[in-house]
C-alpha cells in the first residue's frame, strides 16, 4: 500500500527578497511532487510577478483558499492577505513586505499545530521589517520555540558534509560570556544527540565541542571558561557513555577539517559556528530547528536584496531544505515504530 506523501508548507518569506524566486525555481522539479505536498503560503499575486520575470509562465500554481483545498498533484498557494494592492519591488525594504511575512508565517503555523501540514520550510525574511506587536524575535528559532511551548531549542545548520549547532544564537557578542554555562551547554548537548539519532537516524552520534576562546584558553593563559565551564560538562557526558569531545580550538579545528571526524559540532556562539559552515556548505546548508515537537527547516542564506529578481539566486538551499523536513519527518516514524514494537 503507497503511503501518503507528506504535506510540506512553505511560507514566502519578504517578497522583496529572493524567497519567491527560490521556491519557484525549486519545485519546478517534478520529482518534488513525487515526494511530498508542496502548500505556498504567501501571495498569488505575488507569484504571478515572479512566475514572468523568471520566464515560468507555462508553469501552473494552483490557488486554493485554505488547507483543506490542496491537490496533490499540484503546488498549491494559499494567499495570506489581502494582495490586490500589493506591489513587489524586489530589494527594496519595505514595512508592507514584513507584515505580509509575518501574515504568511502566522498562517502556516496555525495549519502546523492543527496537524493539516507535517513540516514547515521557511524562506528568509528581514528580521526588521517583520517586526510587530505580534512578532518580537531575533528570528524564526525563537518564534518557533515560543509557537510550540518547547522547553529549548537548537538552531543546527546542516548539510551532507557538516552539522553545526550553538549554544548561544541571535545574541549581542558581548552577552556571549554571561550566557555561557555548563547548565546552558548540556541542555544543548542533549538537544543534539537527541536530533541525530532520532531526526537523523545515527544510532551512536560523535560530536565535537568547540572552545570559547582563542587556542580553546591555551590551558588558562587565554581565559578559563574551557577548564571551568565546558570540559566538566563534556565529562559528565563521556561518564555516561555519550561521545563528546573537545573543547577544540575553533581556528585550527574547522582549518584542519577535523569536522569530518565526527557527526555534529557544537559551537559557543553564532559566528563561531555559521561563518565555517556557510563558507563549506553555503549552496546547500539547511537551518534546521531541534528540539520542536514538530519539523521546521529553512534555507540557510538570506534575503539577498542585492540579487533579488534577477535570476540569479539559487535554488539547491531551498530543495535541500524541503528534503532535510521530508528526510526527518521519515526518520521521526521510523524512531516511534521501533519504540511501539519495543514497547
């Protein structure tokens, strides 16, 4: 008996960015619709721009009024607001562009805890023009965090190549210290065996912890948060079986790859973690967040208003992000079948 295909939203993201080219120019692919049920929450309208600046005319989008319309053998778009007025001036920045992005984002997530949809992709959106009594966020992770009431959350970049989460995320540099602790890195340790063995199905998952200062502290000399802070934590876990290491020096750890010796890699803060991951896997990153009860990736690049409508953006962060949702979605089965024939 053939399974049902999952039913994958989408949201549009700033419509002045380059996330309506991106889902354009990734679900153009047939094999998307063999593989799940592509929902759009964004604009009609709005697409209809795209669909002729990118020359996808003879490309079909099939416009339901709710989630309960959908066709599967089509991508279908739900309209979030009231689009007659709305002109699309892409990279400009604009408040009509966010409160649309906010108005798809909060639909996809009520379809999402209604369980109409299995997965949310998000495209990017400007974290300031978004910006509302409705939405106080540094980005999507928080929002998403606070939607489903999960205790914690983990922002994983991953790709083929390259897991990365961090400890701390969308935070001032100078508040890094203070949020620093050993109750902090457990919490997010434990959130990322977690997400590889039953989002990713690695049954004994190896991960690298990096240092928070230069030369991981240089034994003291450069600072002691490694000696009193992360070590005795990577030690609670190694009493326990868990495969931790570290801390490593970041500089020389992603310069000597030694990343492909292991599964993931926690970093202390964004930076620490993003600019390598993005450097080796910026075509094909994924933002995925572990820890929600339900599965939410994204690209991992921005708006890009530099490059936006000019058919120039591409697609393959966007495909890989809607395959990663597909790929844990699978492995989140899987991982409760095997628990009921335990059980």
């Amino acid at each position: 008996m053939e399974q049902q295909k999952p039913i994958i939203g989408i949201t549009l993201g700033d419509y002045n960015g380059i996330g309506p080219e991106v889902i354009l120019k990734a679900l153009t692919s047939n094999r998307i619709l063999k593989m799940c049920t592509p929902v759009i929450y964004g604009s009609q309208r709005v697409f209809t721009y795209y669909r002729k600046a990118l020359d996808l005319k003879d490309w079909a989008l099939h416009s339901i009024p709710s989630i309960d319309q959908i066709n599967p053998k089509f991508t279908n778009v739900i309209t979030c607001w009231d689009d007659k007025q709305t002109e699309v001036t892409p990279g400009k920045v604009t408040p009509e562009a966010g409160a649309a992005a906010l108005a798809c984002l909060q639909k996809a997530t009520e379809d999402l805890k209604a369980g109409h949809i299995h997965a949310i992709v998000t495209a990017p959106i400007n974290k300031n023009n978004i910006q509302s009594a409705e939405f106080k966020f540094p980005g999507h992770t928080e929002y998403f965090t606070e939607a489903f009431e999960a205790k914690d959350s983990l922002m994983f970049l991953v790709s083929d190549v390259l897991r990365v989460g961090v400890v701390t995320g969308h935070i001032p540099l100078g508040r890094v210290r203070g949020a620093i602790t050993q109750e902090k890195i457990t919490q997010k340790l434990n959130l990322m065996f977690t997400s590889l063995i039953e989002d990713f199905g690695i049954q004994k998952p190896k991960i690298a912890v990096l240092g928070l200062n230069p030369h991981a502290g240089e034994d003291g000399l450069l600072g002691n948060e490694e000696k009193e802070v992360i070590s005795p934590v990577l030690e609670q876990f190694r009493k326990k079986g868990s495969l931790a290491f570290g801390p490593f020096p970041a500089d020389g750890f992603f310069g000597n790859a030694q990343f492909k010796q292991y599964d993931a890699v926690l970093a202390m803060y964004h930076d620490q973690g993003l600019i390598p991951f993005k450097y080796i896997s910026f075509e094909n990153g994924v933002n995925f967040t572990a820890g929600l009860s339900v599965v939410r990736t994204s690209p991992d690049h921005g708006t890009a208003y530099d490059i936006a409508g000019k058919n120039i953006a591409k697609e393959t962060s966007m495909l890989e992000a809607i395959f990663t949702a597909i790929d844990v979605i699978r492995n989140r089965k899987e991982v409760v079948a095997v628990s009921e024939q335990v059980n």
